[in-house]
C-alpha cells in the first residue's frame, strides 16, 4: 500500500516544489537540532539547486549545544550556512532575516544602484513534518498566520508576508518528505514525535530509546530513573526498572509497560532528561585525530 500511494504524493509535491522554487531567491531549510540527518530530506540538493540556502537548526533549546556545535561545523564545511534557531521563543530569527540579506547583497545592491530597490528579497521555509516550519513562521511574520498542524485538503493561496523592509517571505512552507526508506530514520523520527506513536509499538519504541539513551547520555538516564547503571542492560531491562521505580505497576506486581513507555517518550520529548542530541555529525578527515568524545 505504501508503495501505490508514496511514488505518486511524492511527484506531485516535487513538481509544487519545483514551481514554488522559481519564485523565491533564497530557501530556509528547517531541521530538528536533535537529529540533523534525519530530519533531512535525501533530495534537498536536487530540490534547491543553485539557491543559495540557510540551514536552520530548529528546536535548538531541546538540543545538546556541544553536539550542535560539531553540526555547525560539519554544514559550513559543507558550504552552507547555518544558524540555530528556536521558532518557539524567536531566538536565531533576527540572524536569519541578518543572513538573508547577506546572501542576496550583491542582488540588493545593484538594485539600489538603479535608484531604488524593484523588490524584496523573497524566500521560503521547507522542511519535513514537524521540524516546527509553522512555529517559525509566525514568530519571524509575528503573527498567527499558519495554523500549527499541516491539515491536509485545506487549500488557499499563497502569500507574501513582510518580515522585514526588504525581505518577504511565503506564507506556506514547503512540506518535504523524510528519508522514509530507512528504518533507523524512522526509529529517531519516532523518538522526537515526529511520527505518530498511535501507529507505533509504545513498549518497542520506548525501549529502543532506552537502548540509546544508555549509550549517549548513561548519566541522565540513570538520574532520571533512578537505575543502578546502565552498562550491559537492554532496553527493556531499564524499561522496566524505570517502571518499577515510578511505581507504574499492575495487578501481581508486574511493570505496566504501556505506562511507563508513554511517560518515558513523554519525558524525553519535554527535555525533561536534559538537551539532548541523537545524532552526531559523520566524521571529518580534517576531525580525524579526535573530536569526537
Ligand atoms: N521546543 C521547541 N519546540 C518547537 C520549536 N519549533 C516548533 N516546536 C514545536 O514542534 C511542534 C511542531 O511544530 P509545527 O510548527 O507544527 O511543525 P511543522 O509540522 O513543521 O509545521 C509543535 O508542538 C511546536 O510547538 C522549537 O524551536 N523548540
Ligand atoms: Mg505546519
């Protein structure tokens, strides 16, 4: 069924994409801060073409700061530019409109050489499903004007929104598919609640985030739910612990698992482990004596 139905939704929005494209001169590209790489659409090079781009790494306030740090690195490496934003409180949005400009200057400029400017710099956000492309947009157009929420079938016109004297923006995002063919981009999509948990395994889910908390963050997790370490125990095994320590329990005694998966996704996603990344830039040959900890 997947198959049928993918291939075609897909073309269609490639082809939107395309059109859209023409019109503006530089993309924001949103991502989550916690997971760079899959919230990364495969086809976003081909997509954008020669645009220049901003890479916007959303949710930055739910991130580990040292991580985004090594992710700033690996994308300007990459040639793009890149600014940490969080669309929920405004904070990296003033740069954005800032880099915005800077992009386009030699555009403005000659434009302001023929006396005065013939238009505003135009651009648009795209990004995949919950990367917070609503939320950005009306905090940088400092008004409600997306619904939070992509509500299929509601259709109306596009238009420019003034978010500074030279610069508009669309006020619809570009919706891109993930990398939806892998399942390890599933698993941390998941995690972050990008994909809906009511077509998920809660229990399966939860544990394989325990899995991976215990690797990344063994500290945090053994805080949190009061484990006695974590080394050498499988995901379900700290599953459980944690639901015995939070008393999410049964009749007979035994861990309600259903319960403690949803408070464990829960918490994770209300940073209340702390910031957290889940996923660390590939190494780089010139990084290859040890940046990685
Ligand atoms: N903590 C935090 N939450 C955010 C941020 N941006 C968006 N969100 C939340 O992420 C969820 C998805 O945002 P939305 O704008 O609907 O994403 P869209 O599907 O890309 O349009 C919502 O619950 C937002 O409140 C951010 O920078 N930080
Ligand atoms: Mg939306």
């Amino acid at each position: 069924m997947v198959i049928q139905w993918f291939p075609g939704h897909m073309t269609k929005t490639r082809r939107q994409m395309q059109d859209t494209m023409k019109l503006v001169d530089v993309v924001i590209e949103l991502l989550d801060a916690r997971i760079p790489f899959s919230s990364r659409n495969p086809d976003i090079d081909w997509l954008v073409g020669q645009k220049p781009r901003i890479v916007a790494l959303n949710k930055s306030d739910l991130a580990d700061e040292a991580v985004s740090r090594q992710w700033e690195a690996w994308f300007r490496a990459q040639g793009l530019d890149v600014i940490y934003t969080n669309a929920l409180s405004g904070s990296g949005l003033k740069d954005i409109c800032k880099q915005l400009r800077a992009l386009t200057q030699t555009k403005l400029e000659s434009a302001l050489r023929r006396g005065r400017l013939q238009r505003p710099i135009r651009t648009m956000v795209v990004g995949i499903p919950n990367v917070g492309k609503s939320a950005f947009i009306n905090k940088i157009a400092g008004r409600a004007i997306t619904a939070t929420g992509d509500k299929p079938g509601i259709t109306r016109a596009q238009q420019w929104v003034r978010i500074h004297p030279e610069i508009q923006l669309l006020d619809t995002p570009g919706i891109l598919w993930p990398r939806f063919e892998d399942p390890e981009t599933g698993l941390v999509l998941a995690f972050t609640g990008a994909i809906k948990d009511d077509i998920m395994d809660t229990t399966e889910l939860a544990s394989s985030l325990m899995a991976r908390l215990a690797i990344l963050y063994p500290d945090r997790l053994a805080e949190r739910y009061k484990q006695q370490g974590c080394e050498g125990k499988t995901g379900m095994a700290l599953l459980l612990e944690a639901g015995k320590r939070r008393g999410c329990l049964i009749a007979g005694g035994e861990v309600d698992l259903h319960r403690i998966s949803a408070i464990v996704l829960d918490e994770f996603r209300g940073a209340k482990l702390g910031r957290i990344s889940l996923e660390k830039p590939p190494l780089q040959k010139r990084d290859s004596r040890g940046t990685e900890d």
